[in-house]
C-alpha cells in the first residue's frame, strides 16, 4: 500500500504517518506472538525496548525482511538481557543504523540504556555512550560479566542463603523492601516491577527444582503474584508461604536454584507462560503439594507458639564446641558430611534437648555446624590474610567466644571436655535445664558450666562445711567483701545466714571432684550478685575494692 501511494505521488506527511503507526501496531504484534511477551507487565524501560522493536520489525517488514534473529533474542534472553547484548558491541547494532535512519535515534537500544541507567550495566552504558557519540570516564569499557539482571539475581539468591545459613536452614522474617536494598534498589516505586520479575525468576527455577517459592519466604509477595489469571484453579498463596518460612534450607538448595536461574531468559512470564500452556498440570502438581503446609495463625498466642518452635540463636556453649573443631583442624573445615561434623550435630542436640531448647533431631543440623565454623573464619587472621572474607554474617557472640578462647587453646579444650562432659553425666536430670537466680550472668565459659557451678555452690554439704569452717577460725560469718554479718545485723534471725561462692575457674569442675575449703569464699548475697552480674565473673578481691571506702 506504501509503495502503491508512492508510486501516484500521494505519500503525503499524514498518510506517511498513519502507515508509520499502523507498520508499528503490526510489528508489536508480531513481537507478543513470537516472544511471548505480556506487554501489560513491562518496565519503563522494557516498554521502551518493545517500542524499539516494534518501530524496527515494522521498518525490516515493509522491505521485505524478517528479523528472526532480533525476536529469537529477545525470547531466549528477555527485553533486559537483549538489549544489554546488542549494545555491548564493537561496532554499532543493525537496529541502531535502521532506526537512525528512519530519524528514530532517540528509541534505540543505547538511548534506552542511558534513560534507564539503573537496569543496566557499566558496560552497557559505557558502549552505549560512545556509540552515540558522547565522552566516557575511562578509555576501555567495563569488564564483562553477568547481566544485570542475572547479578541481582545471584545477589538475592546468596542473601537469602546466607540468612538461612546463620539461623540453621530457616529463612528469617524479611520483607520486600529489605531484599530490594540488598540489590542496591532502595526505590520500589521506581524498581518495584524490576524486583518483581527477579523474584519470579527464582520462583521459577524453584518450580523446576520442586522447592517451595522462595518469594513467598517474604513477609507478604508482591500484589500481582501468583495470580489466578482465568485457571479454574488458584495457587495457595498462604501455604506456599508456610512451606517457603518452614522449610528448613540447605546451601545445596540454594546452589541448584542459583545454576537454574542461570539458564532462564531475563523476562521471567516468559517462563511461566511458557509452563503453563505446555505443562499446566505439572505446576499445578508443584504448587498445590503445599496446601497441606500449616499456615501460621493468627492468635497471638498461637503465633508465638509457632515462633518458638524456630531455632534459637546459637548459644555460648554450641560457639565454644564449634569453636574447638574449627581449631583442632586448624581452620581447614571438615566438610558437613564427616563423620566429625555429624557427631558435633548430634551431640548439639543432645545438648539442646537437655538444656530444653531442641524439640526435634534437626535442631542443629550437619549443615548449620558447617555453616557456623564458616562463620570463624572472618575473624581468622590466616584465613583473611590473602584478602578473603569468609561468612560474613552472624551473631555477634561468635566474636566474643572468638576473641576469648582462640588464643588459648588450652583452656578451649578443657571447656570443651567439661561441656561434654557435664552434657552427659546430666542428661536424665534437671541440674542443667532448670532456671537460674535472675540477675546471674552465664560465665564465659557457657550456660552448661554456668548451671554446674550453681549446682555446686547451693551444695547443702559444701555450705555447711564452709561455715563451720569459719566459725571455728573467726568465731562469726561475715562477708569476705564487704564484712558484712547478718547476725549483727538482724540478731538470732540472721544468725547463719552466708552464701558460698566457689572461686574455681567453672571449667575445672569435675563431677565427683573434691573441692577444697580453700577454694570456697563466705559473700553476703549482694557481694555474690555482683559477683556473677556480668560475662566476666568478678574476683572477691575485685569486689572487696569495690566496696572499699575511697580516701
């Protein structure tokens, strides 16, 4: 028709135009029907790239020219990843020369790239720059490396991982906005629908690897998620998010679904749409094999019951013994399926079950004790020497438990034995699990060790021994630190009263030991609260100076 009008002499601007916007109509159709785009879930700068397109294909049809291989890329690679490619090149694209020539410079691939910085990478911009003739900062272009797309991808991914690692497989409490900042995309109204389709790429590779949808880890998805979309039946929304917060993660999942999303074309309802019409049922299968999930309730008291039964942070005690097998093999971990890390599992959770902390066998996992000496190495000076960095997040205890025993190994190995030992001569009663006097502080050493030197000092035979001791020596029972004598004080009423500190290291405590008169010390309960009120126990000197009137 074009050409016809042409020929007559009656191609005027406004036919010219009509046949301009018509060729585009044409060519956005084409580019839905062989990529499979929906054009009502694009990006700012995703509509300008199949704006883009559309102008070109209508251009190359008009001369009789099909642009498969323009189409073919943007269905293997999505609008992102497409146009990152073409732009990233020694010499300028086809695209760019026809839509130059046709005065449509400003829709090319290079002008989209510097409107939309944010969805780019430095190389793209850099090439995009020169080839529109403006200056770069540097003479060369940017190293090459994933898209952007791919790298906020395995960012999103590895955060995840890493926070399921730090609290034994379970992904804590996060929210959309949280992932967003992690992959430097502080603006959701800006970068919402570019996070959204990151999102569902993991998602998806999570259908293909049969686990649940990481996405519904978050404290809600994203509105348009999981929509029914005219399927006779619906995804469950709140059971894919009871299975996803539940599930208990492991590195290996986190690795598969990394190599998946590696080989998935950047549009991520290309590959849902795809799913779906060919294989409907199986994501139908996938999906509902989570309804069955118990969703958190709502009661407050029932909520809280839900959140109990989720791992605790690792204690003092675990660090120590974690601690001790990643010295004794001198920072060269054991791998999560030895049968050393297996045995630390089991004993972890013996220990947990006797502290009351564990309500299953897989309270601390093979995976989490790997996990957790990985956590040491960041603090590691012959690890971190040649530049490395290790796991880089944790609780902040590990560096405490790092800097109190990683020099002295000695005493690590002694704790360690005491521990264990404590752990399984206690096991079948309530020494270690009961409660403590508010106010103690657990020693260094760990709550294990904590529990048994209280044990030992409110030993009736121990007091009794103490007091007759003192009474036969100084004729009366008065605080070693402050001098303070109850029955001076109150009369017959206070007449015996003292408490007895044992002033041993907790560490040196042998179940059956025999302790010595000279290792116990008489304090007034004040002077003994202070004692124990902080990490550090306090010496009965340190106290006495405490108490001692300043001149």
């Amino acid at each position: 028709m074009e050409s016809n009008i042409a020929q007559r002499d009656g191609l005027s601007d406004e036919i010219a135009r009509a046949i301009r916007a018509r060729s585009t109509d044409l060519g956005l159709a084409l580019v839905t029907e062989k990529t499979g785009i929906e054009v009502d879930r694009l990006t700012p700068a995703e509509r300008q790239i199949v704006q883009a397109i559309s102008e070109y294909v209508g251009i190359m049809r008009r001369k009789g020219k099909y642009p498969g291989r323009t189409l073919e890329q943007v269905r293997n690679r999505g609008l992102i990843d497409a146009a990152e490619e073409a732009v990233c090149r020694a010499k300028p694209t086809q695209g760019f020369q026809v839509l130059a020539e046709a005065d449509l410079e400003d829709l090319s691939y290079e002008q989209i790239v510097l409107d939309h910085q944010g969805e780019f990478s430095s190389r793209a911009i850099w090439f995009s720059r020169r080839t529109l003739g403006l200056g770069n900062p540097t003479e060369k272009p940017p190293a090459a490396t994933h898209s952007d797309t791919q790298t906020r991808t395995s960012t999103l991914i590895m955060w995840l991982r890493d926070r399921a690692i730090e609290n034994d497989g379970h992904i804590p409490a996060f929210t959309n906005a949280d992932a967003a900042r992690v992959m430097s995309m502080d603006d959701m109204q800006r970068y919402g629908q570019v996070h959204g389709n990151i999102q569902s790429r993991i998602d998806f590779a999570c259908y293909l690897c049969k686990l649940p949808p990481l996405g519904c880890a978050a404290d809600a998805p994203f509105s348009k998620a999981w929509a029914q979309q005219g399927r006779d039946w619906a995804f469950p929304v709140p059971q894919m998010q009871a299975a996803a917060q539940e599930r208990q993660w492991s590195s290996a999942d986190f690795d598969q679904l990394l190599r998946a999303t590696e080989g998935l074309p950047g549009q991520a309802h290309i590959s849902w749409k795809d799913a779906i019409a060919s294989a409907e049922e199986r994501v139908k299968a996938w999906a509902l094999k989570f309804a069955d999930a118990r969703v958190p309730p709502d009661d407050a008291d029932d909520a809280e019951e839900v959140a109990r039964k989720r791992n605790p942070i690792w204690t003092r005690d675990e660090l120590i013994l974690a601690l001790g097998l990643y010295l004794k093999h001198g920072g060269r971990i054991p791998g999560a399926d030895t049968a050393e890390v297996a045995e630390l599992s089991s004993f972890l959770n013996k220990m947990g079950r006797v502290l009351g902390l564990a309500e299953a066998d897989t309270y601390r996992n093979t995976n989490g004790v790997y996990m957790k000496m990985m956590n040491f190495r960041r603090f590691d000076p012959e690890y971190i020497k040649d530049g490395k960095k290790g796991l880089t997040r944790g609780n902040k205890d590990e560096e405490i438990v790092w800097g109190e025993f990683s020099q002295d190994h000695d005493r690590l190995n002694l704790v360690c034995a005491a521990i264990r030992r404590a752990v399984d001569e206690h096991a079948e009663d309530q020494d270690l699990g009961g409660t403590d006097d508010p106010g103690i502080c657990d020693a260094p050493e760990g709550r294990v060790l904590t529990h048994m030197h209280r044990v030992r000092e409110r030993s009736r035979k121990l007091v009794d021994q103490a007091k007759k001791q003192a009474l036969k020596k100084y004729g009366r029972l008065s605080c070693e630190a402050c001098s303070f004598d109850f029955e001076t004080k109150y009369g017959p009423t206070g007449s015996g009263l003292i408490d007895v500190h044992h002033t041993k290291p907790v560490h040196t405590l042998v179940e059956g030991g025999r302790t010595r008169i000279e290792d116990l010390a008489l304090l007034c309960a004040n002077c003994h609260r202070v004692v124990h009120s902080s990490r550090k126990w306090l010496s009965v000197a340190e106290v006495a100076e405490l108490v001692r009137p300043k001149s």
